[in-house]
C-alpha cells in the first residue's frame, strides 16, 4: 500500500481528518469473551465443484448482461451463491445458486442434464425447482401464467430450493431498489409485467416467504434473516 497522498480527493481527505480527530473520544476495544469469539472454521467448506460450477456458469452466462443494463449477468449468479452461503446453505445450495438460471438463460432442458452429470441429483434438483421456464430459446408460455405456476410451485417445494430462490429474489429486489433510486420508474419497461405486475410479482414473494415461517418452525437462524431482508427490501419497493 502506496503512502502517497491524493490530493485531488480534498473531500476524501477532509473526512479523513474528522474521522481520526475523534479518535480520542472512542472507548477502547473491550477484549472478546469466549462467548464472543467467532468460529474458526467455516460451516461448509467449498470444494472443488465450486470452482467447476464458476466455469459452467461462465460458459452459460458469460456473453450474457442484466436487462435493460450492460452488468454482466454472472454478477447475479455470483450475489445469489453468496447469499445462500451467507444465509447457512450446504455446498449443493450455494452451487446451485451460481448455476440456479442455466437451464431458464442457458439453454433449456438439455442443460439440466449436463448438469445432473456434473454436478450431481441434489444440485440438478435445486436448479430445476427454481427454473419457471425449460425452452430455453424456444416459445414461452404467457409471463402472467408463469408466475402464477411458479408461485404455486414454490408451496410444496424443498428448502433447498427455496433457500435459493429467497437469495435471488432478495437479490433482484436489492438491485430493483437501487436502480428505482438512480433512474426512476421507466425502469420497470425493463419487466414483461412493468410496474404493476412487477411489485405484484415481489410482494406475492415476499408474503409467501413471510409464511413459509409459519409453517417451518425450524428455519435456521439464516434463512429466517434472508426471508426478513427480503420482505424489508420488497416493501421499500412499494413505498
């Protein structure tokens, strides 16, 4: 790390300053208890797959950009692995978030199996629960009656899948809530359901999650958090 001062950043520099003149009014670190201390392991340890389902969905994704911007797409796939790993999810539910669109953007039906081969039933059954469409390039069925057979889906689907498919809603809507704040509303021409079936779309998500807590006494300290960011961020969308 470089010691050279920018002196074009007088901002930067003026914070600075402020930041470090109130040190002294900072009370010290109290030492950590034991009880406070952190673990010194992960919870899951990601292996070898992790970094053959980057390259898979590289391959799939890598040409491809978020709507309506020019993000390159494998951002997302990389925020959602990283929620589901954050939120308490195995090594299966953290590769099927990097690979949860390959079959819907990827190339259809026939990219679940390379999946199943590669990467095993439990992930290709995590990606499947959360695929709404397997046509890849092919016609799809009206965005309204896809959303309503996805949301339907969702009741009787496993945790695994839902764990994934909380950290890319909760995703989308964090993105949505930041580009609404940045460009506006003309935003939602983005969306096959503009404005109006898009938040519908968010808020039905975030209703059923809100209830899957209700029916799932057990959910980890973690997802039960994604679930309450999510819910959080979808009614900041409507406000």
């Amino acid at each position: 790390m470089s010691d050279t001062l920018n002196s074009s950043r007088p901002a930067m520099r003026q914070a600075l300053e402020a930041t470090l003149g109130a040190w002294d009014a900072v009370l010290p670190a109290k030492p950590k208890t034991e009880a406070e201390k952190l673990p010194e392991s992960p919870s899951v340890i990601l292996g070898p797959r992790f970094s053959e389902a980057v390259a898979f969905a590289l391959a799939k994704h890598g040409h491809q950009t978020r709507k309506g911007t020019s993000v390159p797409y494998f951002t997302h796939l990389l925020a959602v692995a990283s929620l589901v790993g954050e939120s308490g999810g195995n090594e299966d539910e953290v590769v099927a978030g990097l690979l949860h669109d390959a079959v819907e953007d990827g190339g259809g039906a026939p990219v679940l199996g390379e999946i199943r081969a590669q990467f095993g039933e439990a992930v290709a059954d995590i990606v499947n629960g959360c695929t709404d469409d397997d046509s890849g390039s092919g016609e799809k069925a009206p965005w309204l009656e896809r959303k309503r057979a996805y949301l339907d889906h969702l009741t009787s689907a496993s945790l695994s899948v839902l764990r994934v498919v909380a950290a890319d809603k909760l995703h989308n809507a964090r993105t949505l809530e930041r580009d609404l704040k940045d460009h506006g509303v003309h935003i939602f021409k983005r969306f096959k359901g503009d404005r109006e079936g898009t938040l519908w779309y968010y808020r039905s998500m975030a209703r059923l999650f809100g209830a899957l807590i209700q029916d799932e006494g057990g959910l980890d300290v973690g997802f039960r958090a994604m679930i309450r960011d999510l819910r959080e961020t979808v009614g900041r969308l409507e406000g």
